[in-house]
C-alpha cells in the first residue's frame, strides 16, 4: 500500500529507473510509480545491444565513433564517463542474472551502424527484455522498494525552491501528494506524440512537460533521433523496429526497383535521409530491406524475435524483401543535467531518455542508449547516497487543488501542445518534416 512519505520517488520502471533503485543504498525507502505496467517502458522493447569498452586499446575508437555520430555536438566529459565505467555496468547486470550470448568461453560482440569495431553485447534480438526483466525481478525482491503499476505522475511537489515530492494519479482516478527527500524522473521519451514511433504510445514526455510548466531547465529537446528500420505496416499503433544489428549482420536496403542505394552502417540520420529521399523519389510509403544472404537457421538463432513479428504480417526474413520505413525512435536532449543526473531543481534528478547530459550530441550511437541509462542512474544514486543524511525530510505539504487534475485527457492535450510548440520553437525545420501531422 503507497504511504504518504518516502525517502526517495522513482517516476519510471525503465532500465534507468530500476537500475537507480538497486543502486540506492537498502534502508532508503522507495516508491517506483510507472503509468501502465511495469514491464511497458521502452528500455523492454530494445533489441539490439549494449555497448562495452572491451579493452583500453578500443577506447579512442569507441570515443570517436560516439562523437562522429553526434556530430561532435556531445560532452566529451559524459562521453568519457560513459565508456569508462561500461565494464562495471557489465560486471553488475550480469551479477543481476543478465545473459549476454557467448562465443564458446567468451562473451560475444556485435556491431552496428557507425561502429568502426564490434563492441556491444546482446541477447539474441530481446537485449532489453533480458536486461529489464532481471532488473525487474531483482528490485521485486527488495524489501525497501515498493513498485506501484498504473499509477501516474500528475504534478510536481515544490517547495523553498526544491522537490519535496510528486502528486500522483492512483488507478482508480484518486489524486494525492506524496512527499520525498527526492525525486528521480525516468519517464522515457516523447515517442507517444507521433504518428508513427517505435516507443509505448503512453511515453510522452510527462516530465518534460512538467519541466515546462514550472521553469526546469531543458537541453536541446529539438534532437530527435529517427530510425531508418521500422516494419512498415497498415496497423494502428506502436511501429516494430527492426534492429540496427540486421544490417550490422549484413542487411542490405534496396529501393522499389530493386537497387541498392546507401551504405546501411552510417550513422542513422544519414541512412534516415536516404530512405526518405528514396521514398520520394518513387512516391513510395516504403523501401525495402533484404537478408537473404544470410542462412535461414542463422537469421532463427539470431533474430528469432524479429522473424516471428515479420511472419505475423506475411513476410519471411531469410527471403523475402521486408517493406521498411522511418519512424520516431529517441530523444538525445531532455531535461538538462549535470554528471549526477542533477537538474536545475534542487533534490529533483532525471535518468534515461528523460534527461540530457549531453552525451548523445546531436544523434545516438546505436546500443549507447541502455549503457547511458545505466551509467548516469548509478553516478546519480551515488551522490544522493553519500548526501541523504544532509537532506531533511520535507515539509508537510500543502494541501494541493484537486480540481486542478480533475480532467487527465485536457492535460495530456495541454502537456503535448506545450512540447510540440517547443519543439517548434527550436526547429521548425524538423516540425515541419516530422510532427506537423501530429499537432
């Protein structure tokens, strides 16, 4: 049962939210609130991989293939950060029960697009899955965590100029305060707001919304990553992503007529500007991808994932050619942070997608998205850690105008007009190109 006060709330059950919560030290207590189920955060659906440093010779590599993908518009400080802590993060998913796929005694590496070396780790094509659900069952087990489904983020509590707490919407429509020594956001992205998104359609930005609302400072929210790879299809909803590791195995994209156009293992704006040029050039909702170099039991071992979802929609991966097309994949800005996972709001923290350190630049490495996760939530964890004892517990909250919260859905249209502008404001350009049908 959810009690008035907490030590700490975690608004998110994603890779980054879990991972924050078993960093945290064991006699804090802890509130996770997710909106819909546990198991439905973005961090779940990743197939890919992981990114790891592998040895100190690849570190240059690794650096530089980071930074060419975001157009060296990233902090080279989190960038660093990042690759020089990947192998603890290893050693700890894998100390959670995570199984990565192994050559014989070894682990076993994959590459991706703008990869100039095989670094990343997976589990078959269910890299996220794997990870989330073990990290999952492991915060489950914990005694001092309390998980609480379905249960959403309303407002933000502020008080003396810092997070004291969150208001929550229970399942049944009830609202109420909850108060904290401080608050975690790992909300994920805005894939929610787009026609077309390989994200949850519930992801939609509520932290930065509210970080709109009350004057929290954001870091280039314009950075939206699209992915080149989705399985086009006449279905409503979320769109399946093909994985960027098909075409790190080998897969080809072919236009209408049957020709190759790209070479599919640039970075993933470019190859996204290539399949739209394609698309315009013959009218075309769709282009094609190909595997059919690749034996049949192979492509069943690797990708067995993304050959059953294939199959539902009457295509074979070891022969067929897949119709493919662009869709919303990632936000590489958020809500501005530090190191820490800091924000500009005292005692207020964001991890995951739904922060910006700046690591990403301008566009994201492929399989850098769990690692990031991971990284900035145990560094954040880790400072509130060694300064809880310096936080006194917040003030009895006022009480809050319920009425304020009275209709969820003129919110939600609010929240996404409010992000969309904004989005706008920063890059009519890509508005223009991406959301327009959308606002």
């Amino acid at each position: 049962m959810m009690e008035a006060y907490y030590d700490v709330v975690i608004v998110g059950t994603g890779a980054s939210g879990l991972f924050t919560g078993l960093s945290l030290p064991g006699h804090l207590r802890i509130l996770m609130i997710t909106k819909d189920k546990v198991e439905s955060s973005d961090s779940y659906l990743a197939q890919g991989g992981i990114c790891v440093l592998k040895s100190e010779e690849d570190y240059e590599s690794y650096f530089e293939d980071t930074m060419r993908a975001g157009h060296y518009e990233n902090n080279k400080e989190s960038v660093r950060i990042m690759i020089q802590d990947s192998p603890g993060i290893i050693a700890s998913l894998i100390s959670y029960g995570v199984e990565f796929e192994h050559d014989g005694e070894e682990l076993a590496y994959t590459k991706e697009g703008a990869h100039s070396a095989s670094r990343i780790l997976y589990h078959k094509d269910v890299t996220g899955k794997e990870i989330t659900r073990k990290l999952i069952a492991c915060a489950r087990k914990r005694p001092n965590i309390t998980i609480a489904a379905r249960t959403a983020m309303a407002d933000l509590v502020i008080q003396e100029d810092r997070c004291t707490g969150v208001v929550v919407r229970e399942p049944d429509g009830g609202i109420r305060p909850v108060s904290s020594r401080a608050v975690y956001l790992a909300t994920g992205g805005i894939g929610g707001l787009f026609a077309n998104s390989t994200n949850f359609r519930h992801i939609t930005g509520d932290s930065l919304a509210l970080a709109l609302r009350h004057g929290i400072e954001l870091e280039n929210i314009h950075y939206i990553q699209i992915h080149p790879t989705t399985l086009y299809s006449h279905r409503e909803g979320r769109r399946f992503l093909i994985s960027e590791s098909v075409r790190g195995e080998g897969a080809i994209l072919l236009n209408p007529d049957g020709q190759r156009f790209v070479d599919e293992l640039q970075p993933r704006d470019v190859v996204t500007e290539a399949i739209r040029q394609e698309m315009d050039r013959f009218h075309s909702p769709f282009v094609y991808l190909s595997l059919a170099h690749m034996q049949k039991e192979k492509i069943l071992y690797r990708f067995p994932n993304i050959y059953e979802r294939c199959l539902e929609e009457g295509y074979d991966l070891s022969g067929d050619r897949i119709p493919i097309t662009p869709a919303q994949h990632y936000l590489m800005g958020g809500i501005c942070t530090d190191s820490f996972a800091r924000t500009s709001l005292g005692n207020l923290f964001a991890v995951g997608e739904a922060g910006c350190n700046g690591v990403h630049g301008a566009n994201r490495l492929a399989s850098n998205s769990l690692l990031e996760s991971l990284v900035f939530a145990r560094r954040g964890a880790g400072l509130l850690a060694s300064a809880i004892g310096s936080i006194s517990p917040p003030p009895v909250p006022a009480s809050i105008d319920v009425s304020a919260y009275a209709d969820p859905q003129a919110r939600s249209r609010e929240d996404k007009a409010l992000i969309l502008n904004e989005i706008k404001r920063r890059d009519r350009e890509f508005y223009d190109k991406w959301c327009n049908d959308e606002n």
